[in-house]
C-alpha cells in the first residue's frame, strides 16, 4: 500500500510535468488568437493595471500640473523683472540718444560760433516759483563765466547770465517777466532784394508762448515766416544768434510802429545743455605815436 501511494505520487508528478510541457511548447508557437484562458488572464491583469494605473496618472497629471503653475509663476516672476529691466534700459537709451543729438547740434553749432568763445554747461537746477524766468548752470568766474554774458542752445538764445559765484551762474530766460531785460533783433526778409527790420525783443506773451517784438519800421514789409536773431548792436548778444520766426505782423497801440509776435526757436521747458556765449570785441586806443592800436577784450557790458 505505501509503495502503491509513493507510486502513485511519482505518476502524477510526471503527469503535471508532461502537461506543464505541453502547455509551454503550446503557448511558444505562433498564434494569431489568444486562447481563452489567456484572454481571460489578460483581461483580468489588464483590467487591475488599468484600475492602479489611471488614479497614478492622475495623481502624477495634478502634481505636474502644480509644478508647471509653480515654475509658470515663477518664470513669471523674472520675465516682469527683466520687463522692468528692459523698460529702464529704454529710457535710459532714449535719454541718451536726446543728448547725443543735442552734443551733435551743438557740436555743428560750432561751426557759426566765430564772434565769441563757447562754454558748455549742463542746467542743474530750476526753480519751480520762477521756472519761466531763471535757471541755474553749473559753470561760473572758474570757468570764465561773466556777468551779462548770453546764453544759447544749439537752437536759438534762451537768455543771460545775471549772477555769478566761483563755479555756478544764474540765467536769466527770454520768457521773463522783466521788462528791463530786452535784446535788439533783427528780421531776416527773404530774398535777395528784401530789407532787414530792426527792434527790440521787450516781452514774452505767457498765454502764446511767443516773444512780442516792437519798434520795428512800418515802412518795411514784413511777412509771416521770417526768421529774427540778434542784431548784436545791444552789446551783449553776438549778432545773427537765432531768436525765432514771425507769427503774426500787427501794430502798436498808437499805430506808430509794428508789433511782432515770435515762436521761440529755443525749448525753453527743456533745457539741458546751454552754451555761455563769451563775446570778444576789438577795441581801439591811441598809441603814443597817434597810431591806432588794436586791442581785444571781452565785453563785460
């Protein structure tokens, strides 16, 4: 009987070898159909990693999309700083083109500065309670500076010097309300043919923002467009530096002379860089043989 059992056992262990090879060497071949109890495993497997794998993706899709939203934010974050960045480095680029094309026009201005010697200075400060009429620089007696000494921009004049200390000097403005301050100009007609008109440049209409010209000949024509600059005969301002152009030909008061209205060809809400006009004049004196003799000096009047 224990033989018959150990016999027995030895059977069926060969018998599940045989048939565990058959089902190897069944399943090794080449088939295009599943049986049926590999669907059924398949599915089952299939069935449980799609049950796992769905709830981990979605775990992993939230976490990555809290990642993106953290990164976003903080990509964000540096893109305003370099948009802030790039908006300072803007304006600081369109200042520095304003002032390059201000050192060019004064730099071809000084082509025409032959009456006198220019010193460059840079306004420093500006006075809100008289921001129409003064302005301070930053050179003085140091640099050469004198009183009464004209001030200009590579457009036109702008005003005086009226105050010096050793290394700052005040500039009192054309648009001033000082009605002692006055510049003898002169209307350049167009055409060979046309006459030059004189006057004197004595207000400044805050409403217009123009200069009002008078005493100027009603006898010579005078037409809208025309340019006016110093006629150098005041004895401050070098002649022929440009003032503005003619608006409007209108009369005075009394219908005796003419009155002009003038567009500043200064700017003078912003001024920057000036140029001190230093006037040389020659001078004649008699020598001890009665000779004349030539003498340059600077014009302090």
């Amino acid at each position: 009987m224990p033989r018959f059992f150990s016999n027995k056992r030895l059977i069926l262990l060969l018998v599940g070898v045989i048939v565990l090879v058959a089902l190897i060497s069944f399943s090794l071949k080449d088939r295009h159909n599943a049986s049926l109890p590999e669907r059924i495993v398949k599915d089952v497997v299939g069935f449980g990693q799609t049950l796992f794998s769905k709830p981990a993706h979605f775990v992993t899709d939230v976490i990555g999309n809290i990642d993106g939203i953290l990164n976003t934010y903080d990509e964000n974050k540096i893109l305003k700083e370099r948009l802030n960045e790039y908006a300072s480095l803007q304006a600081e680029l369109t200042e520095v083109q304003l002032e390059n094309e201000q050192f060019r026009e004064i730099i071809d201005k000084q082509d025409d500065l032959k009456a006198y010697d220019p010193i460059h200075a840079t306004v420093i400060s500006r006075n809100p309670d008289q921001w129409e009429e003064r302005v301070i620089i930053d050179k003085g007696k140091k640099h050469g500076v004198k009183m009464n000494m004209a001030v200009i921009t590579a457009r036109g004049l702008v005003g005086k010097v009226i105050s010096v200390t050793d290394f700052h000097s005040t500039v009192e403005l054309l648009t001033t309300e000082n009605r002692d301050f006055r510049v003898s100009a002169v209307v350049r007609g167009n055409g060979k043919k046309a006459k030059s008109a004189y006057g004197l440049i004595e207000s400044y209409d805050q409403e217009r923002g123009e200069l009002l010209m008078k005493k100027v000949d009603t006898d010579i024509d005078i037409k809208v467009g025309e340019n006016v600059v110093s006629s150098g005969l005041g004895g401050i301002f070098p002649k022929g530096l440009p003032i503005g152009t003619v608006t409007e030909v209108s009369t005075d008061d009394y219908g005796l002379t003419k009155l002009l209205y003038i567009k500043p060809a200064a700017q003078f809400s912003m001024l920057d860089h000036v140029i001190i006009a230093s006037r040389t004049s020659e001078t004649y004196t008699k020598g001890s043989d009665g000779s004349d003799e030539g003498e340059n000096e600077e014009d302090e009047s």
